[in-house]
C-alpha cells in the first residue's frame, strides 16, 4: 500500500516568524489519524526551514519538512545555492526537484535534475522529482512525449531500489497558479502514465512510487483528484499557504 502525501510548495512565501505561526496552528488543526492515513509535508522557504525544524522537533509533530530547492554539488564555489548536505543537517526529509519554475525561469535541465535526485538520494533524503507540459506543448499533442522524457532523464543511472523510495510529481505547466486544473479523469490517465513509464524502466519498483498531482489543487477539488487510482496524493501551492486549507486538503477524505 502506497500512503497518501500531501506536500504544501510554499514557493518564495512565509517569513520564519510566518512559518512558526502557521506551523502550530496547522498542528492545532489535524488529529493523530490523519497522519496515519496521510503524510504531511511543508516545504518552506530556505530562511524558514531552521524555525519549521525547531517547532517540529519540540512540540513532537508528524509534519514532515521540505526544501524547495538544492543544488547537486556537495560543496564549492557555488555562490547563493544550498547543498543537499546542509539540508539534512536541518532534518529535512523531502526536497523539491525541477519543478517547471526552477526548469522554466532559472534554466535547470533534464541533466540538473537527474544529478539533483542522487544527491538528495545519497543525504537520505526523499526527492519528490517534478514533470509536467506547457500549454503549446498539450495543444500539440506532446504531453506524453515530454513528461515521458522528462521522467527517464531524471530517473537516469538510478536503482530500483532508489525509485522505489520516491517521489514522482506530474504538475501540467499551464495549471501552476493559472486556476485551472487538469479534469481529474486526465490527471488521473497522466499519473498513470507516470507509473508505467517508471514500470518500463525499473518494474516492481513503480508499484511502490508515489505519484503526486499538482497544478492549482484545492480543498473543492482534492477528492476527486485523490479518487483516482495512481494519484497518491498532491504537490499544492497556493492552498498550502493557509492553514485552514492545509488542514482541509489533508482531511480530503472526510
């Protein structure tokens, strides 16, 4: 049985002072039944990540922790970036990689990515790999084409083992903050694309990936999205902000 994750992508959101508040009173809001049923996740923004940690690990929370970003190299010259290393230092748990803004406006690869997942693999940590076509691209009819390759770049030179343990996020471009939601019926048939291009590659191993959703997620939407058989869960932004609609997407299965 794969269990259901809900990681919230806050992007550049949240002041440390923000993210303790939201973070308590997110705890206030969810019983210990619903991190049986559902991993919860926040991925902050880098300044915020010590104070998420903090509040954490002293009130004894099940919320897991997510960065948003690493780069690959262990350490250097590498002026503004944070490595994967430093982020397990902060008991990190997930870290985002290549998502479509990281892909789109600050210019990372198939490559970037695919170096991104093992490093993040080699510090134990849990990379949720990101995938997802632009508007002109679905219009063409090169959906398949362009996640199908962006899933065997970024899975490229790893085991079945490591993929067993990861993360998949299927995120349509023209859906991050636009309103509209790919039809859970085609969020559906893309994650399970997702599966069987991860099952040519490496097998069994994709029977036990956790394939997410992602693309303006909301508490009136996340049932259905969740209905569907190979969708374990979703990648939110702007919902994930408010702790209230956190809560909400959590509990999608009240």
């Amino acid at each position: 049985m794969r269990k259901d994750l809900i990681a919230g992508n806050w992007k550049m959101h949240m002041t440390h002072q923000e993210t303790l508040q939201f973070v308590q009173k997110l705890s206030y809001r969810l019983e210990p039944s619903d991190y049986e049923r559902v991993d919860v996740v926040i991925c902050p923004p880098l300044t915020a990540l010590r104070t998420a940690q903090v509040v954490i690990e002293s009130d004894n929370l099940e919320i897991g922790l997510g960065a948003q970003h690493c780069f690959f190299e262990e350490k250097g010259a590498y002026t503004g970036e944070v490595s994967p290393q430093m982020l397990s230092k902060l008991a990190v748990s997930y870290v985002i990689a290549g998502h479509s803004e990281r892909r789109q406006i600050f210019g990372e690869t198939d490559e970037m990515v695919n170096k991104k997942v093992k490093a993040i693999l080699d510090e134990g940590m849990i990379p949720i790999m990101c995938c997802g076509e632009t508007e002109d691209e679905r219009e063409q009819g090169l959906t398949e084409q362009k996640v199908g390759t962006q899933v065997r770049l970024g899975l490229q030179g790893l085991t079945a083992e490591q993929v067993a343990g990861l993360v998949i996020a299927y995120e349509p471009i023209w859906a991050i903050g636009t309103g509209k939601t790919a039809s859970a019926d085609d969020a559906g048939d893309m994650c399970t694309f997702v599966r069987n291009t991860v099952a040519e590659m490496f097998g069994e191993a994709a029977d036990s990936v956790r394939v997410l959703y992602g693309g303006s997620v909301k508490p009136g939407n996340i049932a259905g999205l969740m209905a569907k058989r190979d969708i374990d869960g979703a990648l939110v932004g702007g919902a994930s902000l408010d702790p209230d609609s956190m809560a909400s997407l959590v509990r999608y299965y009240i």
